[in-house]
C-alpha cells in the first residue's frame, strides 16, 4: 500500500477526506457531548446509577472531563497531521466542552455530595490533597474559558492569548494526578488517562521537527 | 452458657421493606433538586445536618436494601470496581472448604467449615457496617460469636492475637491474577477484640447463605471497625503472641492501621472520617466513634491513644 500522500502528489487522501470531516466534525462533537449526559440523567432516573448514585455521577462527570480535555489537546497535533486548519475552530469547542463538565463534576461534589456545607467542603479542599489538585486543575481552567471568545482573543492579542493558553497543560497535569490521587488502590486506570496526556503533550514536540516550520 | 444480648438495632426502628425500596427516586428527585438548587446556593444555607449526633438513637438506621448490599463490595480477589465481585464471583464454589487451625493452639489441625461451626449458635446480628471510604449500610447478618469458634481452635493462653487468611486461588478469585493487593489477604485482631460478644464470623445475611461477594462461606464482621478488617472467604485462622501483619497496613501503614476502629476525629490522609453517606440516603450523616459501639468496645482502649493506633 503507498504511504499516505506526501505534500507533493495530486488528490491525498486528505483532500478527499476533508470535506466529509469538515460537514461532520461539529455534529459528531455534539453527540459525544450531550450523549454522556443524557446517559447518566437516564440513569440517574431509572435508579441505575448503581448503590452510590452520587459517586457515580463524580466519577463519571470527572472522567469525561479529563476525556474532552484530552480530545481538545488532541486537535494541535491533528491539524499538524492534517493540515486541516479549520480544525482549530473543534479546539474551542472541546476546550469549552471541559469546562461544563467540569463545572457539573465541582457543582455535583458542592451541591450533592456536600449539600452546600462549606466548612465541609473548605476544610475538604485544604486538608485533603487530592481535593486541592482537583480545584486547582478547576480553578485554571476559569481564565481559559473566559477569554475563549474572539473579543477576549483580540483584546490579549494572539501572542499573549497563547502564553495565557498555556495554562492548560497544567490544568491537565492537575486532572491528571486527581485521578490518581482519588484512587485507592488499583490504579490501572488513572495511569492510562495520564499516558493520554503525556502522548499528547509529546505529539507537540514532534510536531516541532525542524524543516516542518516552514508551513 | 451463651446469654443472648439484646439486638443493638431493635427491629421497631428499623424501616419496613416498602419504604424504603422506594428510596432511589427520592435520591433522583433530591438530586435533581439539588442541582436546580445551584442557581441560588445562598438561599439554602448550611447543611440541616448541622446538630451534633447523640452517642445512640440516630433515625438512620434501616436496612439497607439486599440489592446495594450486594452488588456493592470491596473484594479485590475479585475485581477492584465495586460492582465486579458481583459478577466474578457468581461461579466461585464454596464447596468443600477447609479452615486451617494453626499457631499457638493445643492441637494444629484443619477441619470443614461446617465442622468448626457444628452446634454452635447461629444468631441474628443487625449491624452498622462503615468502610475506611467514609460509605456505611446496615446489614442484618446470621454469624457465631467468634469467641465460641476461638475456643473451639483451643488457643494456648499464651496466644495474644489472632490472625485470619484469605483463599489464595487466582484461577477461581480472578481478582489475584494482577497484584492488586499482596496475596494472600490477611486481617487480625488483638484476642480481647476477638472475644468481644460483637464480633461473629458471618454464614448468612437477610436469612440467606452469605452470597459469595460478601465473603462465602465465612467471613469476620467487627462493626466498631472499618470495613476492611472484615476479612472475607476466610480458609486460615493462626494464633500468635506477635502482632500479625495485616494487608491494608502493610502496604500503607499512614493510612490504614492495625486497629482501625471507626473514629471521626482521626481522618484518613486523603478524606475526611467525620461523616459517611448511608448508601440510599441523600444527605450524609456524622460518623459515631467505634461506629456507634463504644459503650460495649471502648474499654478495650482505654489509655491508648486512639489518634496514633488507629
């Protein structure tokens, strides 16, 4: 089979994918974000959320966070693979994806979980690590989602847009050792989540080859 | 001679099957609630939970429903998500079983489980079960008083603790086939704590033969303890005069200590003790010391100081 086209040769496979992808893309992104909702509300009604319905919502609400979290860390390196720049516009979508559910994985924890008791919560948030990290991870995604809009974009200007956008590597990091903070014992699966992380954030550095700047 | 003792939670607070089966669509409707409630947190305030709870009496204890109880488990020989052992356990045969009798006793030797238990009384236990992760049920047990089955092992009075063993099979506890845990689980007790009228080797729960998930054929239940030294699918039970290594403190001793009696004041590292949520209730409750027991177990502590042995 010949390797995926090169820059050089005529109609890529890219080419012909793009405008499938392109019609597709933000529809499919609405599935994957309200699917995981209807879920646990259906769930949630029909008594199936198990015998620790609220835990259950944590657990399910944080993983879908880290999930679109890591999905829009994921469309930099896709676009570096694609060249799809259009692609840019799922980032912000994906991007402000996490923050709802990461604003519904907090509000379930203050609202449900604590019933609004704040020195609970506040004594939680200081005594327990894994609650720290998991606001912090929280807190640093706050300015993130901000300043998502073009006049926020415009007002920064792009260079200190990014610099400040960078702050999402630490919310990630934050997420990341949550999770695995958060587990007891097996911790299979918070470790599989942080490898997602670590690929994505090394997929950057390979994206920075030299003789690929030029595009 | 064996007196009976009144039953800790008497069968008039307890709340009938039809109440409380209904309790998952007040945890839906409560949590949609909740959520509504979020656009104006301030109008609700603190918590209603705010009094402090009075060593007895609290109104939360009903049963917990058979389904919770048991499709909710911390077995790890059988998966470490709490609705696997449910489901990798349905196959485990619990027939023949052998308990090894060793250690400090007049006689080593291993009989059938149903050897040990012959002619022993089989009695009714209600008790409050609260896990190191700050969740709690209320399970209604049919156990023996460990101290009829300790002296049936004979111990020499030499013997200072007991310690318990779990089954070490990977084939048929699927569970040990990563290493979750150091195999074999292990679990003792100071042999004042194992001669206390509370503490019973379980066979049954809501008059059935104790499902497998829940540790069949026999399993220890201390209910002023936290819910790992209820050791499960017990095959060994050794008398020594050293205090045994135990799992969950072996491998993090910060965490989990070898008494482990339930204690609201002394928190685990990673979450609060001071309350628990009773699975299929809403709200959480505060945790009582030894679990709500202390009138019958705290004198086996007195001088200790509970914050460093807990």
């Amino acid at each position: 089979m010949a390797p995926a086209a090169s820059p050089a040769t005529g109609v890529s496979w890219r080419d012909r994918a793009a405008p499938v992808v392109k019609r597709g893309v933000r529809p499919a992104l609405w599935a994957l974000v309200i699917l995981p909702i209807v879920s646990m509300a259906v769930r949630l009604v029909l008594g199936q959320l198990g015998a620790n319905p609220i835990e259950e919502l944590e657990h399910e609400t944080g993983r879908w966070t880290l999930r679109l979290l890591a999905g829009s860390l994921a469309v930099t390196p896709l676009i570096s693979f694609t060249r799809w720049g259009w692609l840019i516009a799922q980032r912000r979508f994906l991007g402000l994806a996490t923050f709802a559910y990461v604003s519904l994985h907090l509000s379930i924890y203050i609202g449900v979980d604590n019933f609004f008791n704040v020195s609970d919560i506040v004594e939680d948030v200081l005594k327990h690590l894994y609650i720290t990290v998991g606001m912090l991870g929280f807190l640093l995604l706050v300015p993130l989602a901000i300043t998502s809009t073009k006049g926020w974009i415009k007002r920064l200007g792009g260079k200190r847009w990014n610099q400040l956008h960078r702050l999402v590597y630490l919310a990630a990091t934050a997420g990341c050792v949550h999770f695995l903070w958060a587990v007891k014992k097996d911790k299979t699966e918070p470790i599989l989540y942080a490898a997602v992380f670590v690929t994505l954030f090394a997929l950057r550095f390979v994206g920075r080859k030299p003789g690929r700047q030029s595009t | 001679m064996l007196i009976r003792r009144p039953e800790d939670i008497k069968s008039s607070e307890i709340t009938p099957e039809s109440m409380y089966v209904d309790r998952r669509q007040f945890v839906g409707a409560a949590g949609a609630l909740a959520l509504g409630a979020l656009i104006a947190p301030a109008a609700l305030g603190a918590s209603p939970l705010g009094a402090a709870p009075t060593d007895r009496g609290r109104q939360d204890d009903k049963i917990t429903s058979e389904e919770d109880a048991t499709s909710y488990n911390n077995y790890y020989e059988f998966g470490t998500d709490k609705e696997e052992p449910k489901e990798l356990a349905k196959n485990f045969k619990t027939k023949p079983w052998n308990i090894e009798i060793a250690g400090m006793v007049k006689a080593p030797r291993t009989m059938g489980v149903d050897e040990l238990f012959r002619a022993l009384p089989v009695q009714d236990k209600i008790y409050r079960h609260r896990c190191v992760e700050a969740w709690s049920m209320v399970i209604p047990w049919q156990g023996t008083p460990l101290k009829d089955i300790i002296a049936r092992c004979d111990p020499l009075p030499s013997a200072k603790f007991v310690e318990f063993t779990t089954l070490f099979d990977p084939r048929r506890m699927p569970g040990q086939q990563r290493p979750a845990l150091p195999w074999p689980y292990k679990e003792a007790l100071r042999m004042d704590e194992a001669m206390n009228p509370l503490a019973i080797l379980a066979t049954g729960m809501y008059g059935k033969a104790l499902p497998n998930q829940n540790g069949a054929p026999v399993r220890l239940v201390v209910p002023w303890k936290y819910g790992f030294k209820g050791i499960k699918g017990i095959v060994k039970i050794r008398f020594t005069d050293q205090m045994p290594k135990t799992t969950w403190n072996d491998i993090a001793s910060s965490e989990y200590g070898f008494y482990a009696n339930v204690n609201p004041a002394v928190d685990h590292p990673r979450w609060s003790q001071a309350k628990e949520r009773r699975i299929g209730q809403f709200l959480k409750i505060p945790t009582l010391p030894f679990n709500g027991y202390a009138e019958q177990v705290a004198s086996m502590y007195a001088g200790m100081d509970l914050r460093k042995n807990y």
